[in-house]
C-alpha cells in the first residue's frame, strides 16, 4: 500500500473519481489537506465521503493568510478551532515569504503559524507545514514544535538543501517527496539524505510538475523513483513510507482502516 501524505484532493475535478484511480495504481489512503475555510469544509466532506480514504488535513496556508483580511483570518481560527478534533493533522499551514514581503507581512504570517501551532498542540495533532523562500526558518518552527509538543512534523515538499535535511534527521522531523524527484539529479541527491524512517511520499496534486497535473496516483511514479534511487524495490518503499506515515499521523499499521479512532484522540506515538 502506498499512501500520499500531501494532496489537494478537493481541488481536483473529480475526487472521488481520483481516490479510484488513485487507489487502482496502489495508492490506497491520501492526506487532503486544505488551504481557507472553503477547502476545510471541503476535506472534510470528502472524508464522510470516503472514510477510509481520506485523511483530512485542516489548516490556513501562508498565502491564503498574506491576500485575507483580519476579520477573515479571525472567523477562519475559529474555524479551525471548532473542527481541528477532526482532523489527522494540522495543514497546510507555514511561512511563504513569495506572498510576505515587508517585515511586517512576514511577523504576521508568523503570528498566525504560531496560532495554529497552539491548535495542533491543543488538539494533539502532527503538522504539515509549507515552506517558500524561508526554508530554514519554517524547519526551525517544525523543530521548536516538535521538541515543545512532543507532536510530530512534516516538511512538504522539503528537498532543496542536503544540510538543513540533515538537521531534519537529526531532529526527527519527517519531510516528503515529491515528483519534482523524477529526472532531477539535484532533488535526487536531496533525498538520498532523508534518513529512511522519515521519508514520506507526497504528489501535491493537482499541482503540476515536468508539464502534468498532479494527481494522488503518481504516488506510485515517486515511490518508484525512490526505489531507483535507493536500490530498494517498490514493495519495500510501500512497506517503509506506509510505516513512516502510520508512525507521522499516530495509526496502528496494522489496522484495516488505520489508526480512525486515534485520529480523533489525538497524540502520535512516539
Ligand atoms: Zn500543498
């Protein structure tokens, strides 16, 4: 079973449609994540849709912050608040200083992170966090958090600099692939430095990449693309990021529909 850590199944045209496909090519459980209130009601539908499919992630992106309004922002965290028990983790959240660019823009960015973080504390959630132009500040919070809360961290989309991966694996900070891997020596030798209990698999869909829209199945092109890189087979990539993501959200592994009561009660284990 191969399982995408990071995906934006709502904004795909049919995602229902997408967790067949996605689930014929192996790729069985995907974590949605979401950006605004709209795509956090959103997820969440979706997984009253398909429950065993469907990990929500509920959270407020950089960017989406940097474009909303105060009262906005404020109407959103209670949002979160009231649905974050719900949730297998809190994202996508994070620092993005694309969108932040005064000194000010980027300290309320950072504001709104740290509220959320408290949330994901609060709750006993894992977090996802996004970050651009701002790599090592971003992993700084996720190691901050992780040594604060206890609670698990992911850095999405984590693979342009070997030297802060090698401080996400001294700190246990998990960080995930994508398909920016395939073909690209410089990503590839990024991530031959993520230690092996800590690498995820992601797609990021439908964000596209090399000219083709994501899509939750192409997990099986990064998972494959790991395989060659590491001279593992597929199967044992399945098998290790699977048991990576199951260590990420909390999930006993071997559970058919795994770790559904521990979603809502919260604390990975360690
Ligand atoms: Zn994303």
């Amino acid at each position: 079973m191969l399982v995408d850590s990071h995906c934006h199944l709502d904004q795909l045209p049919c995602p229902m449609g997408a967790l067949t496909a996605a689930a014929a090519a192996g790729v069985k459980r995907v974590v949605a994540v979401s950006e605004d209130p709209e795509s956090i009601h959103a997820v969440l539908h979706l997984q009253r849709q398909a429950p065993a499919q469907v990990y929500p992630g509920l959270g407020l992106h950089p960017a989406w912050i940097s474009r909303s309004t105060p009262a906005q922002i404020e109407a959103a965290l209670e949002l979160l608040d009231r649905k974050l028990s719900q949730a297998a983790v809190l994202g996508e959240a994070g620092l993005d200083h694309k969108w932040a660019v005064t000194v000010a823009e980027r300290q309320y960015q950072s504001d709104i992170l740290d509220q959320q973080l408290t949330l994901a504390e609060r709750y006993g959630k894992p977090v996802a966090l996004h970050s651009r132009r701002c790599l090592r500040q971003t992993m700084d919070r996720a190691i901050a958090f992780r040594e604060r809360t206890g609670l698990q961290a992911q850095l999405h989309w984590f693979t342009h600099s070997r030297k802060l991966v090698r401080r996400c694996n001294e700190a246990g900070i998990f960080v995930s692939v994508g398909p920016t891997l395939i073909g690209h020596p410089p990503t590839q030798s990024v991530v031959q430095e993520i230690a092996d209990d800590l690498l995820l698999l992601e797609t990021d869909a439908p964000v596209r990449v090399n000219g083709r829209t994501g899509h939750p199945a192409h997990t099986r092109d990064v998972a494959q693309a790991v395989a060659d890189l590491k001279a593992y087979n597929i199967d044992a990539v399945a098998a290790l990021t699977t048991g990576n993501i199951a260590r990420f959200l909390g999930w006993d592994a071997t559970a058919d529909v795994p770790g559904r009561s521990d979603v809502t009660t919260g604390r990975g284990v360690a």
